[in-house]
C-alpha cells in the first residue's frame, strides 16, 4: 500500500483551505527512520508519538506521554496514518477543525528498530507492528534509549478498540527528560510553549 492510499483516512478528515497542516504530497525520507513527539491541545490535552515506517508516520495518541521511567506503562491509542511532513508542523489548528487546538514539536530524533524473532533473527519493523509487539531506541533530543510497543487490546479482527502500552525497556541509564508538564514544556523546534505559539500562530 503507497503513501497515497495510507493517507486517505488522515486527508479526509481535514480541510487544507482552513489548517496549516501539511497534506503529505512530497513526502522524503532520510537513511535513517524518524520519530516525533508533539504535545497537542486538543479537546483534551495529550501527546502524539509517531514513528516513521516507509513512507508515513503511524501515529498514537498518549494522553499521559511518553516516560523514561521503565514503571511507567503508558496507554497508547493508534490513530490515522500522517505524512513525514508532520514530524515539523507545530502551530494552531482552527477551531471547528479536526483536532483544533494548539501543537508543538516537543521532542524529535531517528530510530533503530529491535524487533526480532525467538531466535533472534531481526524482522521487519512493519511487521511486527503487524504482529502487536515492537522494539525500538530512540535517539532524540529528550528521549533516549530502549522502548516497545505492545497492543494489548482489540486489533484488525476484533470488534473493540485497538490500545497499545508504549513502554521504556530497562537496562542502562536513562538520560531522558521524563515526562513533561505539558503547559511548561518547550519545542525543541522553535522553544516555544504551547501558550506561545496559540499567541503568535492563532
């Protein structure tokens, strides 16, 4: 399936004549993949962690964030597939939009995938996403280090909503950040809070 396609659910929800959000028409990836964390404040607030796989970002919402701490399991719900332009798009999107509120670009970096089978065989990353159960290290500014992805619930057979747990792995020293205060927290694009960039950008 081409990026095009991937992208049908995310363009069908939103109108470019009225959001700044990227439409994800010139898509170019890097040789390594990306990731980004932007701190959204929507209806409610939450954080959005989107790993780059081929030539989107699959995207979850995590309404408490990502943390570095290896006790911290953090629910994470799958939302729509969005272009690689997104990983740089922070500003305010319009009220009465899909998702209005404000965006910053809280942390971004690359990633190695992990995943590997029992015997230890690397496997494609797509697929063990597929699969429910993938492991990656994070190379950002903020977060650093080891982590997985898990879907404990529903799943493209089943009826009830899909949720994973997004989860620091132990082992190491963690150099991380943690979790921020959304409200205090800056872009490590531009440096600014949310509040900043609803002032500026809205």
């Amino acid at each position: 399936m081409g990026g095009d396609e991937r992208l049908r659910e995310y363009r069908g929800k939103r109108d470019f004549a009225r959001t700044r959000e990227p439409s994800g028409h010139a898509a170019a990836g890097g040789p390594e993949p990306r990731f980004v964390v932007q701190i959204h404040d929507a209806r409610r607030m939450h954080f959005d962690f989107r790993l780059q796989v081929d030539d989107v970002l699959k995207s979850w919402s995590v309404p408490k964030g990502p943390s570095d701490d290896p006790h911290d399991k953090r629910l994470a719900v799958p939302t729509e597939d969005h272009p690689l332009e997104y990983e740089d798009f922070e500003g305010v999107i319009a009220k009465g939009e899909y998702g209005g509120g404000t965006v910053i670009v809280w942390d971004r970096g690359t990633y190695e995938p992990l995943s590997h089978d029992r015997k230890g065989r690397p496997v494609d990353f797509a697929a063990s996403l597929e699969h429910g159960h993938a492991t990656f290290r994070l190379h950002g500014s903020k977060l650093r280090g080891e982590y997985a992805l898990t879907r404990f619930r529903g799943g493209r057979d089943g009826g009830e909503e899909e949720a994973w747990l997004l989860v620091r792995k132990s082992g190491g020293r963690s150099k991380g950040h943690g979790t921020p205060d959304p409200r205090r927290a800056r872009s490590v694009r531009t440096g600014r809070t949310l509040a900043q960039v609803a002032a500026e950008d809205g």
